[in-house]
C-alpha cells in the first residue's frame, strides 16, 4: 500500500508565467514525488504572500528571488527551493500610432511612460533599462503609481506615449511591443519558489521532491511547441486561446522558463546588483547564504 501524499500549499499570482507549477499538477509529476500539491491563488498585495509564507497559511509562494534577499519583512526566513520564471516578463509598450518609425531608446526622451509599481520589481527593472541604453532617468517623464490595468488604459486612451506591461496584457490588447525589459538586463531569478528556512531545514527530502517534480515539468514545457501548450491551458486560463498561444510563444521568445529548477548563481550575482543599484536593497547582501539550501537540496539528491 502506497504512503499518503504529503500535502502541500502553494501561493501565488495566477500568470502564465506560472505554467511549470499547472503542468506539474495535471501531469501528475508532485503526485509521482508523493506530494499533493494544491494551487492556491493570491490576489492581494506582494507582501502577502511573505507574510502568508512566513506566519505559515502556507508552504510554498512563488516570488521574486529578493523576496529571500531583503532585509525588512521577516529576514532570512524564505530560501530559494527551485527557479521557475528566468527572465522578467515586461514589455515596453507604445501607445498606437501610424505615424511612428523604427524604435530607439533614445525615443524615450522626454516621452510620458507609465510604469505599473504595485509591485517595485518592473520598475527597477525599468530603470535598469534605461541605464544599459544610455538614457538617463531625468530625461524620461516617467509615471510610477500604475497598475498594470491603469497603464494599458491610459496607453490605449493616448493619455501616456508608453507603457511598461506584461506579456499577458500587452498580448491580449494587441499593443505594439516595442522592447523587451529582459533583453537589456538579461536571465535573473525573476521568479522562484520560496519555503521557509526552517521547513527546508527540517525536511530536505520534502523539497527534493517537488525540485523533482517541477523538473519533470519544465523538461515536459521544452518538449512542447506554443501551440501544444496552449491547448494544454486553454480550459485551464481565464484567458482566450488567442491571448494564451500568444504570451506561450513570448514567452518561449525570451527563453522565459529555465531548462531546469537550478538557480544560476551568476544571474543572482546580476540581479542582486541592480537591485542594490536602484535602491530594493539598501546595501549589498550575502546573497550566497540563501543559495546554500538550494545547493545542498541538489548535493544531497541521489536523483541528480
């Protein structure tokens, strides 16, 4: 007689950035680890899922890697378990127009660009952006205090000239993409699993196998044409099919998704350095401590 599943909570945001999590539950790859693994979405603020995290409504969030790294909400309580987002999902965005020739980010001189900042990462990764393409802040008339719906409507209603949007939104929309954010800053740890430090303490094996599991996941994602996935989350998403097979071959586009639940270090080592740069995190931090449970998760695996 087979053990009980161990049953496990995760958080997150409901993005089709988020496919690894979807595909690893319907095809049964956390049931084929012993875990059962139950989705639960969040619609709150991004603090809210390290809180939930943290104070234990849950085992597992989905969350930007600083989520681990920042010092101010419950420090050094979440560790990275597995990558599943590696690059960021924003786009730059231009409000319709025939009258436009090729883009230069040089056009963004003295051009109104609205940036969602309901949560801080697009922004940073934004300014980042400018600064990898010479453009200096100052020149930019940029508006922060969106979110991601207010942007696209104010880009749609001619109100802004740009607008930062994610992949989603931007597809389903029809905006004209004029840039991707990921290409100036290149592969960060945009998106990760998180658990608690002491959980990933207790019971390394638990998280052994959902980086099994989630692996199993991401090899079933490359093996698939857009198309494929699409069809696989067409009655999965609130989205149309157009809009899903859309951001599917975007995100395929950015080489969104990594080949496996491994953390590169050296994409660590960049992001941890813009975010010092443009202020999520005051002063540097050892970022390697809280790569440590991760690395020892994949030393200790007799799977690896």
């Amino acid at each position: 007689m087979r053990p009980p599943r161990l049953r496990l909570r995760l958080t997150s945001f409901g993005h089709l950035a988020y496919l690894p999590q979807r595909v690893a539950v319907d095809q049964s790859y956390f049931a084929a680890a012993g875990l059962d693994v139950h989705l639960v979405p969040h619609a709150g603020p991004w603090t809210g899922l390290i809180d939930d995290l943290a104070r234990r409504r849950t085992d597992l969030v989905i969350g930007n890697v600083w989520f681990a790294l920042q010092p101010a909400r419950h420090p050094d309580a979440l560790v990275p378990i597995a990558h599943c987002l590696r690059q960021t999902r924003f786009l730059l965005c231009r409000r319709p127009s025939p009258d436009v020739g090729p883009f230069r980010w040089e056009n963004l001189a003295g051009a109104v660009v609205a940036v969602p900042t309901d949560v801080p990462t697009p922004w940073v990764a934004f300014r980042e952006a400018l600064a990898v393409n010479g453009v200096p802040l100052d020149r930019v008339r940029a508006v922060v205090g969106y979110d991601g719906r207010e942007a696209a409507h104010d880009l749609r209603a001619g109100a802004v000239d740009f607008a930062v949007l994610d992949v989603e939104r931007a597809v389903e929309q029809r905006f004209k993409e004029v840039a991707a954010l990921a290409d100036a800053i290149g592969p960060v740890p945009w998106s990760v699993y998180l658990a608690r430090r002491v959980d990933v303490e207790a019971r390394p094996e638990v998280y052994r196998a959902f980086r099994r599991a989630n692996d199993a996941a991401l090899g079933w994602i490359a093996s698939k044409r857009p198309a494929g996935l699409a069809r696989f989350m067409e009655h999965r998403s609130a989205l149309s099919l157009r809009v899903t097979r859309g951001s599917i071959e975007r995100y395929r586009q950015l080489d969104a998704w990594p080949a496996t639940s491994a953390i590169d270090p050296a994409d660590v080592a960049r992001w941890h350095d813009i975010l010092v740069r443009w202020g999520l995190l005051r002063e540097p931090v050892d970022w390697r401590a809280a790569l440590e449970f991760a690395d020892a998760i994949d030393s200790d695996d007799p799977s690896r």
